[in-house]
C-alpha cells in the first residue's frame, strides 16, 4: 500500500559533498572549448564551485516535496513515485516515465499544466515513478532489473496499488523503451503510447534491405552517432561496475559523467544555461550522489543488454497495436522518420516540433504538455 514520501536528505551527506567537492584533485585539459573531448573544465569548475558555496539544497528540496511523493512496494521492491490528481471534470490517468541521466525531475514542470483543466475540462491524474535504482526508488539487489520488468512494476503501479483499469503512458529515453514493453506484454490496460523517441535498440533490428533511403539514413546517422557519441554506453553495457566505483566515490566525476549528457543531447545550442539553471542540473546531480545511485543507473544498460543477448534467439518485431503518438524534437539525439516508427507503433499522431531535444518536458513544457493533451483528446478519452 502507498506511503506518503517526503525527501530528506541527511545533513552529514550535504557535509560529506561539500569536504569532496573542496579536495578535488582538477585533471589538466587540452583544446575542449567545444566540448569535443568531453565536459569542458572551465564549465565545470564554475558549476562545482556554485555546487559547493551557492547552491541551496534545502531549499530545491522544499521545492521538491511541493508535489505528492509517495513509495510503494510492488513485487517486493521499493517503488517511488509522484501521484497528482487532475483538476478537471474529467481526468485521463497519465504514466510518465523518465530515462538517463535524469530523473522523475525530468516531468516536473509539466505536472501542473497537465493536471490543470482546459477549456473542456480535461485534465490528467499524472503518476511519474523513479525507474527501479534511480532516485528514490529502491536500489536493487539482484539481477534482472531490465526495461520488461520494469514496465511489469509500472503496470501493476497503475492497475493493483493506484486502481486505474486503463491509462495512457508516455516515454523518453529508457522510459521509450519500458513503454513499449507494457504495450507488448499489457496492451489490454492502455489506451494509448506517446513517445518522444523510438526505442534505440530498434536502430539495429530491421534488415537494411528492407529500408526506406530516409530510413536508411536514420540508421546510418544512428550507428555513426554510436561511434562517436556512444561510448559511454558501450561501458555501461558491458562493464558498469568498473566505471561504478569512481562515479560513486567523486561528485566532480560524477557531474562530469552526467552533465557532459545535458550538453550534447539538448537544445542548448552550446550553452547549457540557455536551457537548464544552475540549480535544475545540480538537483538532479545531488539527487544521484545523495541516493548512492550511479552504480544501479548505469547498470540499467547490461541488464538491458544481457536481456536482449538471452531473447535474440527468438526475437522478433512485434509491431504495437496500441495507438501511438510520436513527437519528434529536432535537437534530440538522432531523430527517426516517420515510416521507421511505423514498423514498430501504431501511429496516430506525429508531431515535428519547432525545437529542443532529449530532455523534451524540461526543455519545452508547453510544447511537450500541449502535445500530450491533443494525443489524448485524439484517442477521445475524455
């Protein structure tokens, strides 16, 4: 049964940082100015040394606990999660889900134009869960937490601890990839998917034969991003213990890991502050230190690699039936055509929005929350 949840972070952890953040040993730097190599040193160095004599955790943590946290246990592990019930006559159950390196802090400044009512008064009870090891969800202890698990948590969320019979649910990034997942294994329960990405592991699972010249193009931009921007998923992949330990131990590499991420992958056109503060990038940062949840975040990716290598056997595309809709923000990663998302989804809607990238509901929350809502009005849910 659902706990109400308020975040605490420990005095002796801020403490903690702060020593950490005032010894750090600085790496020297070679022509990066762009980014090119990596996070730049003098970004960093500025951000750091807001983290450690500005930044106010306390206070971002007041904000934070302004919405209905709760915690849960399904199936024995420690779900957290946002519930914040619709304003309107009419009320659609929303599951939004989050991906890396972020967190449930990706939707927040969308829940209040979702649960508002519009002209119609049709709003939204939104629920956004801390995937399973990151943020305030439980850390887990064996293996096996892959995206078809975790879709299989979030849908008895939805269904057995919130009672919703049916809802509609939305992903980016790993949450793209546990959408798709309640969709094949719980289509019966969904009204309907909006994604602002297509599962990446599809990038690799249709045969170039088969393809579109667009399409093949996607593929071919896809697997040269791969080479040249992927590397860090490669390691997590494959061996996430090993990069665990110094993520883990330092906050300066920590924040070098993750915020190197918010650069590349957004709409910030070079200069990170155009889209996100000071104080968004380091809640999320403080929230992945304080939790000690690097290690299980980016082991999301061998779970997720090892479930794919023990199913590729039997494998095959399953088309969802479910009715999709898809926004595409241009500065995203490596934004698929329309005919390549519809092998996979039942397309009923495709937006091309003006701008933003991957962290889509931080970057442009009018854009994502209004597109959202003309998905749902669409599926005449109301």
């Amino acid at each position: 049964m659902k706990q109400p949840y308020v975040i605490n972070i420990d005095v002796s952890i801020l403490d903690d940082l702060r020593h950490r953040l005032a010894a750090t040993r600085w790496t020297n730097e070679i022509n990066n100015d762009k980014w090119e190599a990596g996070t730049n040193a003098a970004y960093l160095k500025g951000l750091c040394h807001y983290w450690l004599h500005d930044f106010d955790w306390k206070k971002n943590e007041t904000f934070l606990n302004s919405f209905s946290h709760f915690k849960t246990a399904i199936d024995k592990e420690g779900i957290h999660f946002i519930h914040e019930k619709g304003k309107g006559k009419t009320s659609v159950p929303l599951l939004l889900i989050h991906g890396y390196p972020d967190s449930f802090m990706r939707f927040l400044k969308v829940i209040p134009l979702l649960v508002a009512p519009d002209d119609d008064g049709f709003s939204f009870d939104v629920v956004v869960p801390s995937i399973p090891g990151y943020g305030f969800s439980d850390i887990p202890t064996s293996p096996g937490m892959n995206p078809k698990r975790i879709a299989s948590l979030f849908a008895k969320l939805m269904t057995e601890e919130l009672g919703y019979s049916s809802f509609i649910v939305h992903g980016g990034d790993w949450g793209s990839t546990i959408a798709e997942q309640i969709a094949v294994n719980n289509s019966q329960i969904l009204k309907g998917i909006h994604l602002t990405d297509i599962p990446w592991r599809h990038l690799f699972s249709i045969s170039p034969d088969a393809l579109t010249a667009s399409e093949k193009k996607y593929v071919q931009t896809g697997q040269q991003w791969s080479q040249t921007e992927g590397g860090y998923a490669v390691i997590q992949s494959t061996k996430p213990q090993s990069l665990a330990y110094g993520l883990n131990d330092s906050p300066v590499g920590l924040a070098a890991w993750l915020i190197e991420k918010f650069f590349s992958w957004s709409g910030c056109d070079g200069k990170l502050e155009n889209t996100f503060t000071k104080d968004e990038l380091l809640t999320n940062l403080t929230i992945y230190w304080a939790t000690q949840t690097i290690t299980s975040t980016v082991r999301l990716y061998y779970e997720a690699a090892v479930s794919i290598q023990q199913e590729e056997k039997s494998m095959e595309i399953k088309k969802v039936e479910v009715p999709t809709g898809v926004a595409i923000f241009p500065q995203d990663v490596v934004p698929a055509p329309r005919e390549f998302a519809e092998r996979l989804f039942n397309v009923q809607q495709w937006t091309e929005m003006p701008r933003g990238g991957h962290f889509t509901a931080m970057e442009q929350p009018d854009l994502f929350a209004g597109d959202v809502r003309k998905f749902a009005k669409l599926l005449s849910v109301g």
